[in-house]
C-alpha cells in the first residue's frame, strides 16, 4: 500500500470541496426546474456514479432535494437556513426597488438586477413591466457564466481587459453547455459593449429574447441592471434609448449605495 503524503491528502480534501460546490451551482443554474442525475453529469463531466453519491450525500446533510416523482434535484433547505444567516455588508437587492420599478415602468419591460459571484452572475431581483409579451429570461437565484446574460456581459465590459479576458477563459468550456456563444463571440460582445456604452446580446438562451445591460459605475463592477425583452422591440434606435436610461439609474443605484454604505469608523 502506497501511504500518501499530507499535501496529497490537503489536495484531494479540496478536490471534493470544489466537486461540491459545483455540484450545487449546478443544480442552481436551473432554479425551480430542478436536473436530473443524467443531466448534472453531463454538465459537471463528473461519472454517473460518482455524481450519484454525491448528490446523495448532499441530500442527507439537506443540501439538496430531491423530487420522489420526477427525480430531479432542487436545491435543499440548508442552503435557505445558512442564506438567512449570510448578512451582506449592503444588501443590494434591497436597495433596487425603486430603480427597477422605474426602469419597468419607463421600458415596459423586464428588469433585471445582476450581482457578480466570482465567474458568475447571479440574478438577485426582477421587476416587470406592462408590455403584454414578457421576456422572462431569469428567475431570481438563477446563475450563468459572466458573458452569457446582458447583465454579466456589462461587469465584463467594465472590468480592466486583462481580467475580463481572465473570466472568458475560465468560463470557455461553459458557453457552449448553457448559450449559442463561444468564447470569442463573448469576448466581441465585450469589445462592442465597451464601445457603446452598453452590453447588447441578441437570443444567446432563448430564441426571440434580446436584453441591453449596464453595469453600476465604479473600477470593480459587482452588479448591473438589464431590460430584456422579444428581440422585436429591441432594434439599434431603441436599444440606445433603453442603454441612455439604464446608465442613468445605474448611476442612481449607486448613489444610493454609497448613501447606505456602513461608517466604517463606527
């Protein structure tokens, strides 16, 4: 028997704790939907079988659930427990409210607040406007790889380019699993966006959907704002007036941060 070193043991330790979360943004990536055992596989590249006794062990600790009918997995009431627990420094999403409202009402569409985790972005609060045919793209909790949603693609076009070209690699291999993009038509979106003012992405998701997103301003974009609405009601002259309104209340979102933000001397 081959005795294995403390680094080999420190490695593989953290080889599962990355396995697990992966696992568990897998499932989210989904939202209410749920995935089956098949479907996690494919997207982790994980082996059915390992996969299975992951996703089991995640379901005793309450991590996951998993449906007695159907046998898809939904995320499980621990996660919902220790979220309640988490307490951001500004909770952004409850500061948005009257933001999204207003773009809704303005646009007649819908509105999307972004928030950036690590390589992804997470849809964090929706508003939606009156226009009877909605773009229903997002559901709150739903994550995607920056570049994919107009949202993640707006933190991308105002991170320095050295970082974004960072993020795009990384998340190359993830494109093609939950998009119609490559990484190069990520990276071109990125350079048009730059160039305008505003990220633009035409049905990368779903067919007939287009959105424009902006990022809140400052030098480390954590959050944007996106409209998304049918591809239709989105041509260029439009798309520049609903870009001209969303820089606008992303400047006012971020007023009313910093208006927030805790004193750090108390």
């Amino acid at each position: 028997m081959t005795a294995t070193t403390p680094n080999e043991r420190s490695r593989a330790g953290t080889q599962s704790i990355e396995r697990v979360v992966e696992l568990l943004r897998t499932v989210a990536s989904r939202g209410r939907n749920g995935m089956r055992l098949g479907d996690v596989a494919t997207a982790t590249g994980l082996p059915t079988s390992t996969c299975f006794r992951m996703l089991q062990r995640l379901e005793l600790e309450g991590l996951l659930e998993r449906h007695p009918v159907t046998r898809k997995y939904f995320l499980g009431p621990l996660l919902h427990e220790l979220g309640m627990l988490a307490y951001p420094r500004v909770q952004l999403a409850a500061h948005c409210e009257p933001v999204l409202a207003e773009l809704a009402h303005e646009t007649q569409d819908t509105v999307y607040l972004s928030e950036r985790r690590g390589l992804e972005a997470v849809c964090t609060a929706r508003a939606l406007g009156d226009y009877p045919i909605k773009a229903l793209t997002l559901d709150v909790g739903i994550r995607r790889p920056l570049g994919v949603g107009a949202g993640g693609l707006a933190i991308l076009c105002q991170l320095p380019p050295e970082e974004a070209q960072d993020v795009i690699d990384a998340n190359a291999w993830r494109y093609a699993k939950q998009s119609s993009l490559d990484a190069a038509q990520v990276m071109a979106a990125v350079a048009e966006g730059r160039a305008r003012g505003y990220a633009f992405l035409d049905s990368p998701v779903f067919a007939g959907t287009a959105a424009v997103g902006v990022a809140l301003p400052g030098p480390r974009p954590m959050a944007a704002l996106s409209v998304a609405a049918i591809s239709s009601r989105l041509d260029e002259a439009r798309r520049a007036e609903v870009g001209a309104a969303l820089q606008r209340q992303a400047r006012r979102l971020a007023r009313l941060l910093a208006a927030a933000e805790p004193d750090p001397a108390r």
